[in-house]
C-alpha cells in the first residue's frame, strides 16, 4: 500500500505511516488480548506501549482543516470488551496506586487506577484515528491525525506511561513467569476484522514480529 507514489501530504509521511503501523499493531493486540495468558500479555505490553509512545512524540501537529475534530467509531461494547479482557487477564494486579491524578494534591489517601481502564482509553482515541485513516480521504486523516495527537499530550500520553508503570512492576516482579494464568475463554474478534490493509498473515511486519 505505501510507497513513493503516494501524494505529498503528511498523513503518507514517513513518520506518519510508522505511527499508523504501530497503531495498527496495538489495536489488534488489545483486541486479541485474551488469546494469551497473563504473562504474555504483560510482556508484549511492555515491549509496544514503549514504541508507541516514542513513534507518537515524534509527530508535529499538524494544522487542521475543518476544525470540528473527527468521527468517532468506538462504541461502549468496543471499549468494555478490550477492557474486561485485561480485568480478567490482571485479576488484582489490575489495580495500582496513582501518583501523578490531579486530586492527589486534595487527598489523604492513595487514589487507586487501572491498568485495564488506562489500556482501553488508549485503545479508544487509536482505534477512532486509525478508523478515520483508513478512509484514505486526506482532509479526514489529516484532522483524525490532529485529534489523536491532541489527545496524547493532554491524557492519553500520561495513561500510557502509568500503565506502563505499573506492567514494568508486574513484568520485573519475582514472581513473574512462576505461574501462567489461563486466558478467559470468550468471543474473540477476527484478525483481519481491524486495519487489516496493513497486515499479511504470511508476512509480518517488523513491528508485529517484536511482539512474538
């Protein structure tokens, strides 16, 4: 799909096209979750949460061109059945404690937060931008590409770092590889079912290959 004959315009950006394959990645990593044990899923967490954060801190906002942001496609089921799939895979380990929430100045105990709810916000402002890209209309993925970047300095870009905070815990722990946790049985979305213009099941790209 990418290559030099594609149109001038920063959404076919070098930098651009790594941060919509990285985000690609991601998506259908959180969706499929489950496939994998606990484990797993820590240990891949922390090996692309990383990498998307380093692709996307080095984007430049870009200007936008309607000014009324963009669509949004995740529904509630969406968003719940990425989040429930890491509730179960995480059990307690789901919850740390928060130290950078704006009320802990006001509060006299630890406020509690969730890595599952973190990952699942993370996944929402993704997937809406990739959804919008895909529709290959430039003014859309331009605009799509201005909300996301937008989102990642004022929220999401801290939820990242948090739950990576606290999977470098799980993953580094003693404990960890001691005992695999079984996946949650349930519905799984298909592979091919999310961006899958950028994916072959018989050739991986680079990035799918560091999460094996």
């Amino acid at each position: 799909m990418f290559n030099e004959e594609l149109p001038d315009h920063v959404v076919y950006s070098p930098p651009v096209i790594d941060f919509v394959t990285v985000v690609a990645e991601t998506c259908l990593f959180l969706e499929n979750a489950s496939e994998g044990g606990r484990d797993e899923f820590i240990d891949k967490s922390v090996k692309i949460l990383p990498l998307l954060y380093l692709k996307t801190s080095l984007l430049k906002v870009p200007e936008p061109v309607f000014g009324d942001g963009a669509e949004r496609f995740v529904t509630e089921e969406d968003y719940l059945f990425v989040k429930e799939q890491m509730e179960q895979l995480l059990g307690v380990d789901d919850t740390y404690l928060e130290v950078f929430h704006p009320d802990m100045a006001l509060s006299d105990t630890p406020i509690a937060a969730f890595v599952s709810e973190n990952m699942a916000d993370i996944y929402q402002e993704l997937k809406d931008f990739a959804a919008n890209y895909q529709t290959a209309d430039t003014d859309v993925m331009n605009d799509a590409l201005v909300v996301c970047l937008e989102a990642f300095a004022e929220h999401w870009g801290q939820k990242l770092l948090n739950a990576l905070r606290a999977l470098h815990a799980l993953r580094y722990s003693d404990s960890f590889g001691e005992e695999e946790t079984e996946a949650p049985q349930g519905a799984k979305l298909n592979r091919n079912a999310f961006l899958g213009f950028l994916h072959d099941d018989e050739e991986k790209n680079e990035y799918g290959k560091l999460l094996d």
